[in-house]
C-alpha cells in the first residue's frame, strides 16, 4: 500500500469503557484498537493506520433511534476525509456520538461549517 493510503480499524466504545455482558466482544474490540495503536508505531511515515471508536451507528432504520446517535454517513465522512488527506498521520478517532463529530473534524483540519448529515 502506498503513503497516500490508510488502513482503517472500525471498533466499538466497549474497547475502551467497561459494559456489563460483553465481555469477549470488550476484549476483541480492546485488542483492535492497541492493533491499530502499535501499528501506526510501526509503520511510521511508511503508511497511516487509523481506528475508530464508535459508539451506536445509525446504520439503518431502528424503532429505538436516538437523535445523537452517529449516522453511517457520518462515519462514512470522516473515513473518506481519512483516506483523501495523506498529511493526517496515524491515529485513533472517537466517534461516540453526533456531539463528537465537529470535534473530530476539527482536529483533522476541517471544520463544521455546514450541516452536519
């Protein structure tokens, strides 16, 4: 893969915040994020490793919606803006929810100055 490229990791809050249950999924989403983590150490300038901590995405029509929930589209966004700009440099991302996203955008050099999807 080239410099211009990125790997990208898609993992979930309870990586990184205790929920009662999900013990095996906890773990698996903990290890992805130090994966990418040590990767991004690893590769250096070589190539960009990102991941994202997401909380609940809105990826399709729910009975239990949340207006602050992060839509597909959302994710989708920051994904692409990930992909396309080669000077933002190896990083973890969270996405928990829409209040997080101007912040994040922000932070890779972008700002919110239209409507959020």
């Amino acid at each position: 893969m080239e410099r211009t490229g990125s790997y990208q990791i898609i993992s979930g809050g309870s990586g990184t915040h205790a929920v009662a249950g999900s013990s095996i999924v906890s773990m698996q989403h903990a290890s992805l994020i130090m994966m990418a983590e040590v990767l991004g150490l690893e590769a250096g300038d070589k190539k960009r490793v990102f991941a994202f901590v997401l909380g609940v995405v809105d990826s399709r029509n729910r009975p239990a919606h949340r207006p602050y929930w992060i839509s597909a589209e959302q994710v989708g966004m920051v994904s692409s803006i990930l992909a396309k700009q080669e000077r933002i440099a190896s990083r973890i991302i969270e996405l928990k929810d829409k209040a997080a996203l101007p912040g994040v955008l922000e932070s890779l050099g972008w700002f919110a100055v239209f409507t959020i999807l």
